[in-house]
C-alpha cells in the first residue's frame, strides 16, 4: 500500500468565506478526541485516507496525532515499551506519527479490555487533540471495549474491501454491543458503485447485526489535497467530534498556518 506524499499548503486555496465560517464552527472547540478508524488490507490508499484526514484537522488549527496500529503498518520503535512519547514522529507543524503495531495487545487487561493503550497514547502526546487510531478490528474491540465511539470503516469500489468492512462490523457490534458505524470510501468521486456501496452496506448492517451505517464519505485519491472537505465528508467529522465527551484542553494561543512537508503513513521504512 502506497500513499503518495504531497505538499498540503504550498498553494493553499481560498475557501469561500460561508464554508470557512462552517469549518471554524465544526473545528471549534479545544476537546481531546479519538477516531477509531478499521484497518482494512483490500484498500490500497488506507494511507492516504489517513493522510487526508489529518490534513483537514491540520489545516484547521488542531493538533492531529496518528497513531498506526494496522497488522501491515511500520512495527514500534524499541524504546515504545519504555517510553512511547520517546517514540512519536513530529512530521509536520500540528500532525505527528506514532508507528504502533502489536503495541494495542501489550495493553490487555485480565478482562480482554485494552483501554489503558488510549490513556498510554494520550499522555504520550499530550499537545494531541485529534487522534486517529488506525488498527485492526480486534484491537478496536479491546480497546473499546466498555466505552462508547463509532468506528470509521474503511473501503474502495470493490468486493473484498467491502466484505472485509462489514465483518468488522459485525465483530464490533458483537463484541462491544458498538452498533453505529461511518464509511471512508478510498474511490474515484466517478466511479458507478460508490452511491450504491453505501446503501448496501447499510441494509446489511441493519438486516444482520442491527447496526447503523450513519455517514458515508468518498475520498478520491486523485484529489488535490488542498481541497477543503466536500459537504459529506465535513458533516462525517462533525458527528465524530461531536461524540466525545472528554474534559476540554487548557486554552491555548492561536497558531498561525506555517508550510508543512508532504504527510505519508503507508510504506514508512521500519526502524532497525
């Protein structure tokens, strides 16, 4: 999997003034949140729909921390066992990388629940605001185990990615009685499928494990990233920062929007 780096801000584009008022609104208040986004092998541009997303919360003012727990991402630094903020990558002004595969199952309890990896992530990068946990279905189950999220489902405009989709699905909702779900589409804004992936996907959920699919967003790899977020992909992350209950952050300065190198999460080179 491949994501190609780019440069978000080195021609920024103006945003009409009524969509920028929407996104300050949206991006506006100063809480700790974590997205649960599923791992997903049959998505080819998973890295770039994390690339995307950080770039959106970047590009509004918020700190954005990734951390990628997926069983084909980059393995921890040695020291993430000993000191994990030792460990977290600075790749840009506000987006930060932790690579963090098998680092979620250190973290079980006696109970099966590994929650303790969110707090172990939080206090590693407490200047994060948003972060994005990239893992694989079983982890999420551990993690969230007991507490409340909507996970973000990955997918593309074929089969495989989809059915891959759907029974993490069903395992989260089994497992952490977790019954409300988002779509992350990796297609082309013209491919013929992508409406009607999402309204499959949702009669499925609803028929056979009594789940909700709430919000479907499509994201074109082909895009220029400095695109600002079309309508649905902004009302996606509005309900997503809107489920987080967390005690807000100490108010902080405003930042001013300094040029950031290209952001890449996919096939980061390993550490020896």
């Amino acid at each position: 999997m491949q994501s190609a780096g780019h440069d978000f801000y080195d021609s920024p584009r103006p945003v009409p003034q009524d969509q920028a008022d929407g996104l300050r609104r949206l991006f506006g208040g100063r809480r700790r949140h974590v997205l649960p986004l599923v791992a997903n092998p049959h998505v080819a541009f998973s890295g770039l729909v994390l690339d995307r997303l950080a770039a959106v919360f970047a590009a509004n003012g918020r700190e954005v921390l990734v951390v990628d727990a997926g069983a084909l991402s980059p393995p921890p630094h040695e020291l993430a066992t000993v000191e994990l903020s030792a460990c977290v990558e600075r790749l840009s002004p506000r987006v930060s990388y932790l690579p963090a595969r098998g680092l979620p199952t250190l973290h079980v309890d006696t109970r099966g629940a590994a929650g303790g990896f969110i707090e172990a992530v939080l206090q590693a990068a407490p200047q994060a605001e948003i972060v994005l946990l990239h893992a694989e279905g079983q982890d999420l189950a551990r993690i969230f185990k007991g507490r409340a999220a909507r996970p973000l489902l990955i997918g593309a405009d074929h089969p495989e990615s989809i059915k891959h989709a759907y029974a993490n699905l069903k395992l989260l909702a089994r497992r952490c009685d977790l019954l409300t779900f988002d779509l992350l589409l990796a297609a082309s804004t013209l491919s013929p499928r992508a409406a009607a992936i999402g309204a499959s996907l949702a009669d499925c959920a609803d028929r056979f494990a009594g789940a909700m699919l709430l919000h479907t967003a499509l994201i074109d790899p082909a895009d220029d990233p400095g695109l600002a977020p079309d309508a649905a992909l902004s009302a996606l992350l509005a309900a997503q920062l809107s489920l987080d209950d967390s005690p807000p952050l100490p108010a902080a300065p405003p930042a001013y929007m300094l040029p950031r190198a290209a952001t890449q999460f996919s096939n980061r080179p390993a550490h020896p």
